[in-house]
C-alpha cells in the first residue's frame, strides 16, 4: 500500500472516530441522565428515573444490595429498588444517607463520609450496620426531609411506593 492511501484510511478512521465521539457528547446534551444509565445498565442494572427517583425493578433477591450499587454509581440522589417482595428506599445527600425497607417500616439514618460509599456500608456484612438514629417512616426525621428537599424528591410519593 502506497503512503498516500495509507494516510486516506487513517484520516478516514479518525473521521469516524470524532464522529463518533461528537454524537455521544450530543446524546450526553440531550439526556442529561444517559451517562447515569450507561453505569448503572453496565452493571446490568435497568433503571428509570420518575420524578427524581430512580427506579430499580427487577426479580434481583436482595433489593439493598442492588438499590446501594446504583446509588453509589449515581453519586447521590434517591433510589426506590424493588422485586415482587420488598421495596428499600436510599436517599443519599451530602453526609445524610437515609434508608426505609417495606419489610421493617422505619427509617434507618447514617452520617457517611469519603471514601465510605452506600455499597460499603450495606453490602458485605450480615444484617444492617448499626445506627443510633433509628426512626418510624412518620413523621420523617428532619435529616431525610432535609435531603429530600435538596433532591427534589416527593417523600409523600416516595412512600407509598414504598409499601
């Protein structure tokens, strides 16, 4: 193969390249959640987000486990992980990482700091971490009103599909 041709197929193959990049960076503009939903189906993980809740449903056996992995690809927010069986919610703000189960209706409430994320703290060990803040689902703490506002989440909403 002469220089010439060599030099056309190259910059054709960095054409493709750039278009390629250039319509992911697009599909990126356009939902802002795609990067999200990459990670979290990359870990086989199919979600939706509904009023700024993310929705795990599936037939997984253990809804924490699941519902801790993709809130910590997320980085922070809300997520409702659910089988036919049990529903556990985790809100996750700044320090305050908040979680209620379907099957034990109370709100569980950890301080959590870098590096620790919700995977570490939920999975791994046998039965919940301990909390010293430990709260019926009503009236909701101050701590998970609070991050709720900060999310934007409907924690009248929330609940109900909780149960």
């Amino acid at each position: 193969m002469d220089v010439l041709a060599r030099v056309g197929a190259s910059t054709a193959k960095v054409s493709v390249e750039v278009e390629n990049v250039t319509e992911s960076a697009s599909t990126t503009a356009d939902d802002p959640d795609a990067e999200v939903l990459d990670a979290l189906e990359a870990e086989g993980i199919s979600a939706q987000r509904i009023d700024g809740v993310w929705v795990v449903d599936g037939e997984f056996r253990k809804p924490l486990k699941v519902a801790a992995r993709a809130i910590t690809l997320i980085g922070r927010g809300c997520v409702l992980a659910r089988n036919s069986a049990q529903s556990i919610v985790l809100i996750w703000h700044g320090t305050t990482l908040a979680m209620a189960d379907s099957k034990i209706p109370r709100w569980r409430v950890y301080t959590i700091n870098a590096p620790v994320t919700p995977q570490m703290k939920f999975v791994g060990a046998e039965g919940l971490p301990p909390t010293r803040e430990n709260h019926p689902l009503a009236p909701v703490p101050e701590r998970v009103r609070e991050a709720a506002a900060e999310l934007g989440v409907d924690l009248p909403k929330l609940l109900l599909a909780l149960r």
